[in-house]
C-alpha cells in the first residue's frame, strides 16, 4: 500500500478514536509537507473540521495525537493552522529501502494492466525535411508513450504520413520545371531535403509570378489564385487523385525519396514506431463514411454540391468535409484515419494526437464527429496540444526555407558537445569510436531533455548552447551525476559491505522522499501526458544527490552500516534516475 493510502487509513481511525465519528479514509487530503515546514506528510484539516465540530487547528492536534499513538510510521507531528504536518521514523525509510524501493521495476505498472491507447506523432508532410518543430512533436511523442507503458497501458505507436495534397504537388511541379532530372543519388542530398528543396522553390516562383501579374494590373487576389504555377498544381492534384499514370508514378519516386531521408532522421532522432499510416489510404476511407454520414442525415450537402456538418449548436461552427469538386479536405482524411485505427485496433480505448496548439479547433470539430458517427472512444480521445518552438533568431517558415532542420541541428548539438567535452579534457582513454558516441549521447540528451522540460503547453525558446551547459537544469548536469553515482557502485564492489544499513539522518530522508515519489511522477505524467513532471523530477533527484554527494563521502564514512546506507541510496538514485531518463526517451552512459 502506497503510504498516501496508509496515511488516510490511519487518519481515518484515529479520527473516530479522537472525535467518536467515522470519516471516509477517501475523504482526508495528504501531500508531501512544504520544505519550510518540518515533517513529510500534511493532512489538510479545514475540511475535517465540519466533521469534528471543532476548530481546523484543535481538529488538526487532536488528530494528530491519535496519530502518534497508532500502530504505523508517524512519530510525532506539528500543527500550522489547519494544517497537520507529519513527522515519519526513520525506520519507514530504511525499511522502505531495502523493501519497495529495491525492486527493479520500481514505479513501474504490471503491463496490459490499463487500457490499450494509440499515441500519434511525428505525422510529416513528405514535401520537406523533419525541423525544429518535429524534435519537440517526436520527443514528446515517444515520451508520453513509454510513460503510458510504463502506468500499465498498451501502447501502440503511430504516425499518420501526409503523403498527398497540395503541397506535395507543388514540389512535384517545381522538380519538373526546375530539377533536370535530378535525384538524392546526383545531388548528394537526403531525399527529404531534396524535396524540400523544391517546394521552396516553387514559393519562390510563385511569387515572382504573382508580383508580375500585380504589375500588369491584375489585384493581388486575383493574382495570388490564378498564377500559372499554382494552376498547375492544382492540375496535378486532380490529375493524382484521377489515378493519372505518370502523376503517380513521379508522386511515388519522390516519395520514396522523403521516406529513406525521415528513416535516417528518426534513427539518429531514437524514435520508432509500430505502425503506419498514409493519407494516400485513410482519405478514401474519410470520403465513403463521410458520404455513409451524408445518407443518415449526419452531414449536409449545399447547392454547390459541397458537404458539410453544421456544429453550431454544439458551440462550434461549421465545417467543411467535401469540395465541390468532390476533392477532400484534411478533416475528411483525418475521420477516415481515425476510424481505420479503430477497425485495426478493436479494444483501443483512446487515440492521443501529438499535434501544434494552432490545431486545437480543429481536433475539438474531429471528436465531435466522430462520437457524432457512434464511436463512443471519441469522448475519450485527446489533442496533446503543445506550443510553438523558437529559436534566438526568430519564428522559422518552411516555405520561405528558413525553418531549422532536424539533422542540421542534432548535428550542431553533438559539434558544441565535441568541443565542450575537448576543452574539460574528457576524452583521455577513448578511440574515436568511443569518443562520438559520447558526443551523440550527450548531445542528443541535451536537445530531448530541454525541449521536454518545459509543460508542453507553453511556447518555449530552445537554445542550443545554454542546453548543454553541465551545471543547472540541463540533460548534461543529469548525465554527468548518473555518471559519478554508477562510478562509486562500481568502485563498492571491489569493497563489498556486509551487515545492515544505518537509519538515514533528515537530509538523507529528504533525497528518500524524492525517491519515494517516483511512482506518483509516472502515474500523474501518464494522466496528464506531460512529460515535463518527470524531466523536473530527474533534475530535482539529480540535484538533491549531487548536493548529498558534496556533503557526505559515500565510500570514507567510518561506520560500515553508514557507508551501506549511502551506496543504498546511491544505488537506488542511479536505477529510478535511469528509469526516468529512460522514459524520457534519453539513454545515460555508464561513462562519459
């Protein structure tokens, strides 16, 4: 039993010792006790006070003194006002050290013991390269979905590739006009970059068109939707969607292009996934059940021939399903990659979508749908919505080519982690081999623990330099404590201890109780898919141990039961420290 629960129990019947009336063990509020108070568990007694009949702060004396004098942990108490804070024997911590705390699956959930969940991320265009944006979209991905593994749940992870529409024609007709014949094979290019490439310089293009027709008098509206390359664009994608042989054939050659690029991407990225989808599939299937929904009176058809849902009284708006032209719109495809999820996956309880924040109205209209359709999991599907990632420099624009790109800036991050390791001179007794898997490790650390750190919420302003920094909230700070800790554990061993272990002084309870917190960091990330909870936990451990360290000699304590007391903590750090980073997606080296 988790000692929250223990705690509540206990409260519960000393409080009908105290006052001669049952409460429900529900009904008592434990934290942790804030660090200028003593003690490490406060029950909030403003609410128990109804109960009692008495003041919250006589409440809380009362229930304390009832507390002390039960069978369980507490061994004395203080009172602020309503609130009881409570004071636990040492004896529970050392007693919790070498019970709970020594399983090697600490804080982890029995598998299958939740229900099973689709986490979607990355999901690209396949008109450009990976950048900025997509690091923090992956990491945060993959993230929630090992926490959601690691709470019980089955998790199968999924990206849906945005193979098809507009913007992928618009390359295509760029690499026509402009490419003479070129391929990632005679350019040297990753494919995705390739790609990219030339939808700028379709943009490009496009502008110099438009502002030449401006110039013969056309209005910069007019302009802007009957430039000739624009019409072309709009040409292939009719001619694609019509199954148009060369179209398709020069769709799926460039394609190919941009899917061997991502793979190399996602492999230095330390990213995976179980299963894909492809847009070029799901829209089919969005357009037959939008068109099902049309006959059951669901959606509308307008005069024009367009299809639509009118949501307005549901608070929202209306929404578009079906062109005109009977083309589709991306709330079609992403209907028709929802249900397709729920057809491959029958006891899928939940879909999360790893998405922008701009996308949010735009996934309140999708869920709505959906549950519209019968899909009662549509109430339980979730937007992890996250904010915007700038740079020092300013917001990026893919089509102007001034986004920042994944490669390019996973490269940067392991050059600063080369120079940074060559200057401290940490690289004495590694062959090179050795010495860039130091600089990947710590590099790519550096870049998933920053951007993970931060509520995803929030806008956030990554920057390079400041993220590998080896003092303060930083992946390196983390790496290089995990690092010292396992050095001793390997040094203990040579120096075996033998006998019990010392009961642990104030300073030592408070690193166990971080310690102890760690099951409760798991359960609320998964609950709230916010991995930063648990970045914050590592960086809180890290700090509390690295403070321990200056202050205590692990190995040169005289007494043996004091040394094994501290290489029990030591050891405990290290594993839930590891566990944690690992959730995190990030790996920590034995060495550095």
């Amino acid at each position: 039993m988790r000692l929250d629960q223990n705690l509540q129990q206990m409260a519960s019947a000393a409080f009908e010792t105290a006052f001669g009336r049952p409460i429900d063990a529900k009904d008592v509020s434990v934290q942790k006790t804030r660090k200028e108070f003593a003690g490490d568990r406060t029950i909030v007694c403003f609410p128990l006070a109804r109960h009692s009949q008495c003041a919250p702060d006589a409440t809380a004396h009362k229930l304390g003194e009832a507390m002390v004098h039960l069978d369980g942990p507490v061994q004395g108490f203080n009172v602020v006002k309503g609130f009881l804070n409570l004071e636990l024997e040492a004896s529970y911590w050392q007693d919790w050290l070498l019970g709970e705390a020594s399983s090697p699956n600490y804080g982890i959930q029995p598998a299958g013991s939740a229900p099973h969940v689709m986490v979607e991320y990355s999901s690209p265009n396949t008109n450009k390269p990976l950048h900025l944006g997509h690091l923090r979209n992956n990491f945060l991905g993959h993230s929630v979905s090992r926490i959601l593994e690691a709470n019980g749940h089955t998790v199968t992870k999924v990206q849906i590739i945005n193979d098809r529409g507009i913007h992928i024609c618009k390359s295509m007709v760029a690499w026509r006009k402009f490419g003479d014949g070129e391929t990632p094979e005679s350019s040297g290019l990753k494919g995705d970059k390739l790609v990219g490439k030339y939808y700028v310089a379709f943009d490009k293009a496009y502008k110099e068109e438009v502002r030449g027709l401006v110039q013969d008098g056309m209005s910069e509206k007019e302009a802007e939707a009957s430039a000739p390359i624009l019409m072309e664009a709009q040409d292939t994608l009719r001619l694609w969607e019509g199954g148009d042989g060369d179209t398709v054939s020069l769709w799926k050659t460039m394609n190919s292009w941009v899917y061997a690029g991502f793979e190399t991407t996602y492999a230095t990225m330390g990213v995976e996934f179980d299963k894909l989808y492809y847009e070029s599939d799901t829209y089919l299937t969005g357009k037959e059940r939008v068109l099902e929904g049309l006959e059951k009176g669901i959606f509308e058809k307008t005069e024009d021939g367009a299809v639509w849902i009118d949501l307005t009284n549901d608070g929202l708006d209306r929404k578009l399903l079906l062109r005109k032209d009977g083309t589709t719109v991306y709330m079609t495809q992403d209907i028709g990659t929802a249900l397709l999820r729920f057809q491959d996956c029958p006891d899928l309880d939940r879909q999360v979508y790893t998405v922008g924040n701009e996308q949010e109205y735009h996934f309140k209209v999708l869920f709505l749908i959906l549950s519209k359709l019968g899909y009662e999991q549509a109430d339980r599907c979730h937007h992890l919505s996250y904010g915007m990632v700038e740079l020092p420099e300013g917001k990026m624009k893919s089509r102007e080519g001034t986004v920042v790109d994944a490669d390019d800036l996973m490269a940067e991050m392991f050059g600063i982690a080369r120079d940074i390791a060559q200057e401290a001179g940490k690289l004495d007794g590694l062959d090179e081999e050795e010495q860039n898997s130091v600089f990947q490790r710590v590099g790519l650390s550096a870049l998933k623990y920053y951007l993970l750190k931060v509520d995803p919420k929030k806008n956030m302003m990554f920057d390079p330099k400041a993220s590998i920094d080896f003092y303060g909230n930083t992946g390196p700070f983390i790496l290089f404590n995990y690092v010292r800790g396992r050095s001793i554990l390997r040094k203990a061993e040579t120096e075996p201890v033998s006998g019990g272990i010392a009961c642990p002084e104030a300073d030592e309870m408070d690193l166990i109780g971080l310690l102890h917190d760690f099951p409760e960091v798991i359960e609320e990330s998964a609950i709230t898919y916010n991995p930063s909870l648990l970045a914050n936990w590592c960086y809180d451990i890290t700090k509390a141990y690295s403070s321990y360290y200056q202050d205590h000699s692990i190995l040169g304590a005289d007494d043996d039961q004091v040394i094994a007391l501290r290489l029990v903590i030591t050891e405990r750090f290290t594993r839930c420290l590891h566990l944690g980073m690992n959730l995190l997606g990030i790996s920590l080296p034995e060495r550095m």
